[in-house]
C-alpha cells in the first residue's frame, strides 16, 4: 500500500492539480481508484447508474494526473514506462500537440473511442498503474525488511519485480543474508528471533523450510525443561495451540546459538568478542553467571546439553539439526532467490543524487573522529570500513563452499549483525543472553555508538559526507535503523536538515513508540 499511495505522494499530486476543483470525497475518491483501480471500479459499477459518464469524467481526471506525474521526466523516459497495450494512445492524450488546431475535440475523439469500444476499464486500469509507476522513479529500501514481522518474503517478493529499486542493507537483512549463505550462528539468530516473535511460519510456510528435525529435538530434549524464559511474543494471527512447542523450540535454538556464536568468537580472536563468552562463566551449582566481573543470579540454568567442562560443544543431536538446518537454508530456491537479490540490488551504503543512504551509523570515538576497526591484520575506518565489510559478506555468498574465503565471509555477515564496530549495528554489545536469563535490568542496557548523539554536530556530517565523496555543502544523508520516537517529541530531521532519519515504525513493534 505505501508503494501503490507513493508514501502520500500521489494525494499531493491530486491536491496540486485539482485543489478546490473537486470536492474532498471526490478526490479520495480519485486517491482510492489510482491505488487499486479494479477494485474501486468493481464497487462503482454495483453503486454508478450511468458508467459511460464516470467513465468520460474520470478518464479526463486521470489524464491531468498523468501529465502532471510525466512532466518532470523526459519524453524518453516516460515512453518507455508506458503500459504496451495503450502506449500509443496514452502518449498522445499527455503530450501536448502544437499542430493540432482543435485539441479539445482531437482529445475528446480518443476518450469516446474509448469508451465506445468497451476498453475504458482496461485503460483506467492502465492509467493508474503507470501514475503509481511515474509517482516513483526509483525506491530506496533503507534497511531491515527481514524480522521486523511476518512478511518479509511477501516483501521480497514484491520489490525483485519493482521496476527500479536498491536496498542499504539492515543489521536484521545481513543475518538473513549470513543465514543464506549457511552461516550456522546466522542460520540459529535467524530462527531464534522467528521462534520469539511468533513469525515461525515465516520460515515454514512463507520459505518452505523444514523445522521438523528443530521440533523433534526440542520435544525430545526440552519435554520436561524450564521454558518459562522462551516466552513468545505474539499477536492475534498467531494459534496459540502451538505456544508449549515454540517455546521449547526457542530454547533449543537459543542454546544453539551461544553454543555456535562461542565457537566463532573463539575461531576469530580479532573480532574481539570475548567479553560475548558467557557459557563458560555459569556456575550451575550456584546458578550465577559472571557478567563483566559483577556475579548474577540466573532465571534458568536447565541446560540439558550444554557440559559446564566444554560448554560449547554440541552434542551429537544439535550437530545433527544444525547440519539438517545449514541444508534446509542452502537448499531453499526461494529463500537463496531473495537473498541474491538483496546482494544484486544492494550495499551497505549508496550515493545517489548527492545523497548518502545507509542504514545505520559511521562508527565513532568519543571524540568524534572516526573510528579505526582491526580486520584480518587491516585497519580500517569511515567508508573503508564500509566497503572491507561489503567485500567479505559478497564473497561470503558466492565463494566456492568449504572455502576458507566462504567461511570469513559468514563470520564478516555474523559480524556486522551484531559486533560493536559494526556500522550497521552500531551498540558496544548485543545483550540476547542477559534479556532471557538475567532479572537485573542494567545487564540489559546497549549503548548505542557516540555517532548517535552527534547528529546535530554540522562538523561532523559533513566529514561524512566529504568521506563518502560528496559535496557537503549540496548533500544530505538519509539514515534508517533507530526508530523515532515521534511521540516523545523527536524529530526525524537532524542537523537543520542535513540528515534525515526514516525509520518511522512500520514495524508493529516499535508502532506503541
């Protein structure tokens, strides 16, 4: 609905061209048909007594729409938008013809015809789809369609045939990527974050993916386990007759995923996420764990396969689901369809039209210099961090498998999902492990990166984005990831208008903000 209404755009052009002309309804009215031209018309012909003269009127209304929506293109461009069967015709209704003499009767010949014809519905139908198409040249997607609700193959589905689009890769986008790739710790993240959302049938219904080696496990391991801190969040589409079994299934994958994210962290010293291995910090007797050298009391410490000796090892079940699961992800047509999609159209930032468009942050000292990252032996920082990271995660997907250069480039996508140097990211930590088992509220806390309490420094922004190769005095950055919380009285434009955030809550989750 917000690409077919142009996110308010196409009732603007409505007001622009028809202000007091029209009456409030009719120009809703107008809105409604452009959006779902089919629909509205098969309500109007149940309700309209003479549709020959709805459909006179409202061919002319949408004809003045259209130039208006045209005009800013060139001849070229809008030729090669137009819909084949009416191409000719729509061309000349809204191109102004200096030859013609009497161009009110030349026109009103091409309506009549028309509608004489029987062709009028099919030609509104038209008109509307290519006011949507003009309405919106090109769409920026600024970052995490997947996880943020229980569409995102409906989405994907949607934009691989837009006609021009490019996403800046999210935080919760690149993990799916990671996940596609046959990133183990991504593949875990992945279904973890669908099992506590209620959004499993993301995963089975909407991917064709199987859970069932996932479901087996959880039953035969977790049947008599503690799961009251796998609680899952849900709303009024989810069936309530499976809650018992995904919260067993949220446990399962959660234990699996510490288990799969310390091994990783421990394979990659230079990640420098130690400070992450909180397994090997449980004493079960006790039921504490250390966290930062502060001893907390845990909610759960049922842990059936975790061995407090190697605690991140898994047992012989969990390879076996994580193995069936890494094949369930690498073998799905659709799910590796989208995802190849999103590295086709996408990147972690984009320059366009002297704007600058990524997701999250630049990361920053406190003193707001950027910051040097260590890789591999490189040091990185600004836009060459940027494209060091786009780099490993392209080559994480499309390297030979077994490769050593595969399985960097699944760490690199793990990395930027949740490292503190991640642009994308952008906290010190991802506390997952102290929300589910830790009371004490302060273990949960993320600081967010100094970029995000600097955006109003005019200094700074344009160090952007001169780093990024724009002019600073004629750019703009436009930046996603934290929502605004507009109730609250902040405002999505910062910097007196130099940098605009546009995460504004589509997600139901953030909607109560």
């Amino acid at each position: 609905h917000v690409i077919r209404n142009a996110s308010g755009a196409v009732v603007r052009k409505v007001n622009e061209e028809f202000g007091k002309e029209l009456r409030e309804k009719e120009k809703h009215d107008l809105c409604t048909l452009i959006y779902y031209p089919k629909q509205k018309m098969d309500r109007i012909k149940k309700e309209e007594p003479d549709m020959e003269e709805w459909y006179r009127i409202t061919l002319y209304r949408l004809i003045e729409v259209c130039k208006v929506v045209a005009s800013k293109y060139t001849r070229s461009k809008v030729r090669k938008a137009l819909p084949k069967d009416f191409a000719y015709i729509i061309e000349e209704l809204i191109t102004e013809k200096s030859d013609i003499q009497d161009k009110e009767a030349y026109y009103n010949e091409i309506v009549y015809t028309i509608i004489r014809i029987g062709r009028a519905p099919e030609f509104i139908i038209a008109l509307c789809n290519l006011i949507q198409r003009l309405v919106i040249d090109h769409l920026h997607i600024v970052g995490d369609i997947y996880d943020r609700g229980p569409g995102p193959h409906i989405i994907m589905r949607t934009l691989r045939y837009y006609h021009s689009v490019d996403v800046q890769w999210g935080n919760h986008d690149v993990v799916w990527m990671g996940a596609a790739s046959g990133s183990p710790a991504c593949i875990a993240n992945v279904i973890r974050i669908a099992a506590r959302y209620g959004n499993l049938d993301t995963l089975e219904d909407g991917y064709g993916i199987n859970l069932i080696p996932l479901a087996t496990f959880a039953l035969d391991t977790y049947m008599t386990s503690d799961c009251s801190c796998f609680k899952i969040k849900f709303d009024e589409n989810y069936n309530t007759n499976d809650l018992a079994m995904d919260m067993r299934m949220h446990k399962a994958i959660s234990i699996i995923q510490f288990k799969l994210e310390g091994q990783l962290i421990k394979r990659r010293p230079e990640f420098d996420m130690e400070h992450r291995l909180l397994l090997d910090k449980i004493d079960f007797d006790k039921g504490t764990v250390m966290v930062e050298g502060v001893e907390y009391p845990m909610k759960d410490t049922d842990f059936p396969t975790v061995d407090p000796r190697n605690p991140y090892k898994l047992s012989a079940q969990e390879e076996m689901v994580v193995e069936r699961l890494v094949y369930a992800f690498t073998h799905c047509e659709k799910l590796q369809k989208h995802l190849r999609f999103m590295f086709l159209k996408g990147g972690l930032y984009k320059n366009y039209n002297s704007n600058l468009l990524y997701h999250g942050c630049v990361p920053l000292t406190e003193d707001g210099q950027f910051k040097k990252v260590e890789l591999f032996g490189e040091s990185y920082s600004g836009k060459g961090l940027y494209d060091a990271l786009e780099l490993y995660a392209r080559k994480g997907f499309i390297a030979e498998s077994g490769s050593e250069e595969k399985q960097v480039g699944q760490d690199i996508m793990w990395y930027i999902w949740c490292n503190q140097n991640s642009p994308v990211f952008g906290k010190d930590k991802m506390t997952t492990f102290e929300r589910y088992f830790i009371d004490d509220k302060t273990t949960h806390k993320e600081t967010k990166n100094p970029y995000y309490s600097l955006l109003d420094d005019e200094n700074l922004i344009n160090r952007i984005l001169e780093e990024f190769g724009l002019n600073a005095q004629h750019s703009h950055i436009v930046n996603g990831h934290v929502p605004v919380e507009q109730k609250n009285g902040e405002s999505p434009i910062k910097c007196g208008g130099k940098l605009l955030i546009i995460d504004g809550g589509f997600s139901r989750a953030y909607q109560g903000k």
